[in-house]
C-alpha cells in the first residue's frame, strides 16, 4: 500500500520524514520509489581500522546484510556471530588466549573486563560511574539475550525452517549486538579510555 502512494509521488517533492521513519525501522525508499531494507553501514563503526583482525566482524555484518531480508532466524544466529567476532577481536588486541568453547556470555566478559567496562574494572572515572555502570550491564545482559534467542529459536542446527521470528526480531537483534558492539569497539580505538592507565592493547591493535 505505502508503495503505491510512493509512486503517486512527484520526484521533487518531500519525503524526508517518511523516509526518516522508514530510517528508524532499517528500511529505505530505492530508485524506484520501492520500500527496501537499508544497507547496513560500517562507517558508524569508526573504531574498527583499530583492530588488528577485523575480518570476522566484516563478515558477521554481510551475512546480516544477505539475510536481512529473507531469513530472520539467520540474522539472529549472525548477530550472535557479530558479537562473538567482537569480543574474540578484543580479546586477541590484547594477546590473551582464546579458549576454543568458550561460551558467548564468557567472550563478552572478557572483552569488557579487558577494556575496563565491566563492574568495578575502572574506578575513579566516568565509565565507573554508577549510571554509567547499570547502562553497560544493560549491553551485557542484551549481549547474552541474543545469544540465548539464537539458541532457542533460530539461526542454527535446523532451526531455521520451523522459526517463530519474524523480521522485528531480526531488526531487534541486529541492533542490540550492534549497540554492545559500538561501545565495545570505539572504548578500545579510545586513546584516551580509563583502561589505557592500567593495560594497553598490543602494538597495532
């Protein structure tokens, strides 16, 4: 229906504040006045030329990018990939050694125990701050979530055909891994980070 109305549309007239709500919701209006789901930008993920290995994150967002579309269930089970390839980058930025079943809730611990973000990491400065503190607990626990999603519902071991999600779902995934990946990413590409008093990434990272 909303397509139909598009092309009613003259070109030069205004549709900046549907195309804004159409933002919001990952969706964007194409060349043919057609509703389609928006590329997925890594520009917004300024801190990622700071890592050394970046690869499987790039990765995790163009299987998001594939599936957007078609397959919600595979999107959660990306998602969860993209915040493992994070929190497994981080890790290796600082030359701990990455344990071969480690689980997702462990790799996310990790990753913020090592950049100061986890509870009482730092003290003395504003990522120990209380409100910042419950807010980080909040990406942790949403971390966690979308990885307990993925293994109850979707983006693996067959369970992609019979899936109950649907693509709320997979927009709600895609952006709470992104949301714990952002702050995860640009606190390490941070010179000026508190965790920088205490322990720095290795050379490169």
């Amino acid at each position: 229906m909303y397509e139909s109305v598009l092309l009613e549309f003259a070109a030069e007239e205004g549709l900046e504040r549907f195309e804004r709500a159409l933002g919001l919701d990952g969706f964007t209006i194409d060349g043919n006045r057609r509703i389609a789901p928006a590329k997925l930008d890594l520009a917004g993920l300024s801190g990622l030329s700071a890592l050394r290995d970046a690869d499987g994150i790039r990765e995790a967002f163009r299987r998001i990018e594939l599936l957007m579309d078609e397959d919600p269930a595979g999107v959660v089970g990306a998602s969860k990939e993209l915040i493992e390839a994070t929190a497994k980058s981080i890790v290796a930025a600082f030359e701990e050694p990455l344990m071969g079943n480690e689980k997702t809730p462990a790799l996310v611990a990790r990753a913020q125990a090592l950049l100061g973000l986890g509870a009482g990491d730092v003290t003395n400065s504003i990522d120990s701050a209380p409100a910042v503190r419950r807010v980080l607990g909040g990406l942790a626990s949403i971390a966690q979530g979308v990885a307990e999603l993925r293994n109850a519902e979707g983006g693996g071991h067959g369970r992609s055909a019979r899936s109950r999600l649907t693509a709320r779902h997979a927009r709600l995934a895609f952006n709470s891994a992104r949301a714990w990946c952002e702050i995860v990413i640009d606190t390490h590409a941070d010179p000026e980070a508190p965790f920088r008093a205490t322990r720095t990434p290795a050379s490169g990272s």
